[in-house]
C-alpha cells in the first residue's frame, strides 16, 4: 500500500518538474520531442538484434529437447 503512494508521488513530482521545465524554456520542447524520436529508434534496433539472439537460442534449445541427452548429465 505504501508503494502506490511512492510511485504516485513520483510520477505526480516528474510530471511537475516537467512542466517547471518546458514553463521556463519553451525552446526545450522540442528538444524533448526529437530526443525521444531518437532513442525510440535505438530502442528498436536494440530490439531487433535481441530478437534474432532470442530465436537462435530458442531453437538451439528447441533441437537439444528433440535430441534428448542421457539422464545422467543432469
């Protein structure tokens, strides 16, 4: 219980630290704006490479269950 009042109060302080801040620079908005654009595109491609690892190794664990090694290994 006493977490839902520590994130609410988070994100009510990030949300009026905000505005304190785009309130005193208006220029900043935009630099919010295409910053976010920007790490969104690295996000992806971040993504994209994590998701070729996660199939690889997906089916190299797909063909380890289909070979079934001795017992006694585990």
């Amino acid at each position: 219980m006493a977490l839902n009042y520590i994130w609410a109060a988070l994100i009510l302080l990030g949300i009026i630290a905000g505005l304190l801040f785009i309130l005193g620079d208006t220029a900043c908005l935009s630099e919010i704006t295409s910053s976010t654009f920007e790490m969104s595109k690295y996000a992806f491609e971040i993504i994209l490479g994590l998701t070729g690892t996660l199939a690889l190794w997906m089916e190299i664990l797909n063909i380890g269950e289909k070979i079934r090694p001795p017992h006694f290994l585990f």
